[in-house]
C-alpha cells in the first residue's frame, strides 16, 4: 500500500450550466445534465437526470461530458454525494467529475477507496464532510491504494459484486412495482376490473354513473368518501423528533430506524444507511402507537406527497414532516388506499392542496378531507389477493438491500486498510454476490 495524494492519480473533470434562457439549450434534449438530487442516493451507478440538455447546450457551454465509469462527487449543498456514470452525461458547476490515471488506479477501485474516504471523514467530523469540495481539496485529500491495478480489482470485484445484486434486486423491484401499478390503473382507473362473469367491467358495458363531487363517471355502486371516514387514525410526530445530542440516538443494529421525509421517496426508502436510529428503551416510550403492517407512510412536506407502504418485520419509527395514514380495513384495504393516494385520484387532489410561502406542504386537518373512490370490498379483497404478495416481495428485496449494502459498507474499510483480504472473503461472500459480469446491464 502506498499513500497518495488524490490530484496526483486523477485528471478533474469541472461541469457547468448551459444559459437557462436559451431554450435551444434545453428544449427536447436528450443528454443528462445532473446534479446531487439525480445521484444523491447511496446507489453507485446513475444512468439518469432529471434535467437533460441538447447537443447545442453541451457545445456552448462550460458543462462536460463525462463517459462510463467515470466518478462525480457533489462539491456543494450536500457536499460528498458519490457515483459512477452508467451511460455519458454531463453536469452542473456543483459537482467534479473524477477519472483515474491510467496504469495508477483503476477507475471503480478509486470509486470505492473515495467512498471509504467520505465515510471516514462523516465519522470523524460529526457528519459532515467539507463546507464545499474545491480543486484545491483534492491536493489535500490523502489515500492508501495498492501499488498493483490487479491487486485492486481483485478489491473491486469483491464490492461490485455485492452492488451488482442490489442493483439487480432493484431491477427485479422495478418490475414488480411495475405490474401493481398497471393492475391498479387497469381495474381503478380504466374500471375494467373482472365483473360477475369475469370479464372486464366497462368494456363489457358494466354500468356507469355519473358522481358529482368528482365530476366523472364512476362504476355503480362505488362511492365517494373522504380519507377521514375509511381509516382509524392519521399518526403525526411532527416535533417529536428525539435529541440527536445525549443518547437518544444509537448506532446499535438493534435500534429502531427512524424514518424521515429525506428517506421516504417513490414507494422505496433510500439512504437508510444514512438514516438515525433510536433506542429501543427511547423507542418504547416515545412510539406508544407503533407503525403496523399496512400504515401508508407520506411525506407532509419537503418534499410532500412520497409514500411508502409499511410491511415486513423492521420495526421504524417517525420523525418529523411525515403522516402515517391507518386504513379502517371494514371500509377500505390497505393495499388498495396505498395506490389511492400514491398513484390515483387521492394523490392529484393531495398535491393540489399543497400551500405554503416558502416550503410547500399539506396540513392533517386537509388531508383528512381529501376525497378518494371507495370501490365494492370484495373487489378491493380481490386486488389485495395478487398485490399484497407483490408489495411483500418488494419489502423483502429491500430488507435484502440494506443487509447487502451494510455488509459492503462494513467490508469496504477492511478491504482498503488490508485488515481482511480477497481469498479470507471469496468463500462467504458466494452465496450472495452477483457476478459482476452482469453490473450495469
């Protein structure tokens, strides 16, 4: 192991921003343009952006294009976000692009050693990295790397494989979601759920009535209710967020997660690797009323309007700017009130409710009003029996996830200071790992 400077091994990409006035830079593009929000989410590949740009706005402009395998760190606002680039994109002023020296260091070795790296200096620091990251840091920022590429991506391969199966369970998890959503929009929306002669309902003329409050056309015998009347109870902590200071807080792997509106985010929970945990002993003070099977979890604001179906066996609690809605499952099905009020007529009317000065958000007391289509039980009962094994699968792949990223994450520092080596792990790590020959695919 030898110990280096980090702007000796790499070349510094620096990225920029196309003039937003110029709407040739920027109509119908089709070249990513990231920034943090695409990337900042522990996954190590990003192959999209939110906002894209056209081949104008590259050529005119101080962005560039960084290629496959290259790394981008975020410099400012959160300040250490990492990944590599899955397909060539450019990027904001924010950010640095890094590409390893050839015949020096290997591209995803340096990936993992920068992780390591960042997560040292968190630790360290009380969570924080740097105020901004400029090209001045890299000169300051010192790693120990093998002086032989084959040495490090013998390390390489023994992470990538284990990110090579969350990346397929996410595939898998994509899809599953997927088919949920397109039985929901097939029976909810379009209302060609099986009639009595198991034949889709309004295409086989089943009947339709017109319901005022909506102002459309509903099936008959279906009715309109507010959220209010179908559920148990809303559970708001907002302002009982424990101390993070005098040990509310733990990094025991038996403490409870506690889950926030930064972790709740399309139907996933992203960065609980990053997430708080509290004691248990706090736990059971704090939570009397414990999150359940079945609560849809939702984001009040920052952003408001995330959700996230609660089932399996973690056990979390809530911070603050989030709702836990507890259907009345006499009235209305988890599982079908989940895709209500994340993908269907509940979620249009929530994010036409937001308000707010500065931070856009829905007040419990509107939520409790907004109005949601109250379908016959037994056809929700119908639609519970082929989506609940699929949002169970789902909360399975993703327990599997944290448990592979933590293992990965508690690998990483062994493997870089040489406390564990290849050949102690090969064996272990087999019976989890994915090839690495399908990464990225």
């Amino acid at each position: 192991m030898i110990k280096v400077v980090l702007s000796s091994i790499i070349d510094i990409i620096s990225g920029g921003t196309p003039q937003t006035s110029v709407q040739e830079y920027w109509n119908n593009g089709n070249i990513g343009w990231l920034s943090v929000t695409d990337f900042n989410n522990d996954i190590r590949y990003v192959y999209d952006s939110e906002k894209k740009i056209t081949e104008k706005g590259l050529k005119e402009s101080n962005t560039k294009l960084l290629q496959y395998g290259d790394i981008i760190i975020s410099a400012r606002g959160t300040v250490g976000a990492l990944a590599q680039i899955g397909k060539p994109m450019c990027f904001n002023q924010s950010c640095f692009g890094i590409r390893g020296k050839k015949e020096v260091v290997d591209n995803d070795f340096l990936y993992f050693a920068l992780k390591n790296y960042v997560q040292h200096i968190k630790k360290r620091s009380q969570g924080s990295v740097f105020d901004t990251i400029n090209l001045k840091s890299f000169d300051l920022m010192e790693l120990e790397i093998p002086t032989s590429i084959n040495t490090q991506k013998k390390i390489t391969k023994v992470l990538s494989d284990l990110d090579a199966k969350i990346e397929l369970n996410n595939k898998i998890n994509v899809e599953l979601e997927a088919m949920a959503k397109t039985l929901y929009d097939y029976w909810f929306v379009q209302f060609d759920f099986p009639d009595d002669n198991g034949k889709p309902y309004k295409t086989s003329g089943g009947k339709m009535v017109w319901n005022e409050e909506l102002k459309r056309e509903i099936p008959a015998g279906w009715e309109v209710k507010s959220l209010n009347s179908v559920i148990e109870t809303i559970l708001d902590h907002r302002g009982k967020t424990p101390k993070k200071l005098g040990g509310d807080w733990t990094e025991d792997k038996n403490g409870i997660i506690a889950l926030s509106a930064k972790i709740v985010k399309n139907g996933k929970l992203i960065n609980l690797n990053q997430a708080n945990k509290v004691n248990r002993e706090l736990y059971e003070k704090w939570m009397p009323i414990k999150l359940i099977d079945g609560d849809v979890l939702m984001t009040s604001e920052a952003p408001a309007g995330e959700f996230y179906f609660i089932h399996g066996k973690t056990e979390y609690c809530m911070s603050q700017r989030l709702f836990a809605v507890r259907a009345n499952q006499l009235k209305v099905m988890p599982s079908y009130m989940y895709y209500e009020l994340s993908k269907g007529n509940g979620y249009s009317q929530i994010m036409g409710s937001l308000s707010g000065s500065t931070v856009f958000g829905i007040r419990q007391d509107v939520l409790r009003k907004i109005l949601i289509v109250i379908p016959n039980l037994e056809i929700q009962k119908e639609f519970n029996k082929i989506v609940l094994p699929q949002l169970k699968e789902i909360k399975h792949i993703d327990e599997q996830n944290i448990e592979l990223a933590s293992l990965r994450d508690w690998l990483l520092p062994m493997l870089m200071n040489g406390q564990v080596t290849v050949g102690d792990l090969q064996e272990e790590l087999q019976m989890v790992a994915e090839p690495r020959a399908i990464y990225g695919e």
